[in-house]
C-alpha cells in the first residue's frame, strides 16, 4: 500500500441498496392494499434494513496505514495492525480484531482505481498473514462495532 490514499466507489452496493427500498416498499404497499396488513408489517423492516445499508455505505479508502469508509451516518476506520481475521461473506467483507469489527461492502460491490491496490493487499493479507476464518454463515449479519470513528483526515496509528 502507498502513502497516498486509494479510493475505492462502492456505487454498485449504493444502487442494490437504493433497489432493496423500493422493491420491498412496493412490495409492503402492495400487501398493505390487498388486505394483508400483518404480512405488509413482516417485509417493512426490510425497507429498513435496506436504508440503514444505503446510508452506512460510502466511499472506502485506504492506506499503508489502514481503511476506513465514510458513510452518510458516520465515517468508521480501522489500523491494517488491529486486523486479526477476515471474513468474506456473500454481500459484506468483515474486517475483525480483537472487540473490533468494521463491516464493509464485499469487494465485488467495488470500482474504482483504487480496487486494484487494495484488493490484493487484501487478499494477501488474508492468505499469508492471518488464520483462516472458521466456516460461518454469519458475515452477511453483523454490524461494525468499537471501530474508530473518523471525524476529519484520519489518523490510524
């Protein structure tokens, strides 16, 4: 990784996340207007679910420092020193570390320049350097937690 900052654009999980809201809000109002309310009330997390994703997801950078991702919400960031295990799951990479865990968009949501830089370190990183992860379905749902919370030009020593 080089000094300067890479970016990658996450706009592919931004638009799945955009289609998420109105699928499934068309989906409750169509429930909502034949009469099965209750069944509507079931799919209306959904549509939240898919606008906490919307506004969560941003813009990922790194550096030879670390990587962090700045979302709507909050811009969270985690040092490449605190990573311990990387978990791919089908939709979300999650980057773990001790009582730390920053959730980011899986790398086939990603485009951009800087894609190309980090995504080897990535993988080299999981392959050479730490454990391989125990076989799990749960990467599709977890949330980042005790990450640091960006508030200008990060600094993550």
């Amino acid at each position: 990784m080089s000094n300067t900052p890479s970016v990658i654009s996450v706009v592919k999980a931004q638009v799945a996340a955009g289609a998420g809201i109105l699928f499934f809000s068309l989906l409750a109002g169509s429930l909502f207007a034949i009469g099965w309310a209750l069944l509507a009330l079931l799919v209306l997390p959904l549509v939240g679910l898919s606008a906490y994703l919307l506004l969560v997801y941003g813009p990922i950078h790194a550096d030879q420092e670390g990587l962090w991702m700045e979302g709507s919400l909050e811009s969270v960031g985690m040092a490449w020193a605190e990573v311990k295990q990387i978990r791919f799951g089908r939709f979300q990479l999650v980057l773990e570390g001790g009582e730390k865990r920053l959730v980011l968009p899986k790398p086939w949501f990603w485009t951009g320049p800087g894609r190309a830089q980090v995504l080897p370190h990535l993988q080299t990183l999981a392959r050479d350097y730490l454990p391989p992860p125990p076989k799990s379905h749960t990467a599709d749902l977890v949330f980042s937690r005790n990450v640091l919370k960006i508030v200008h030009q990060p600094t993550l020593k």
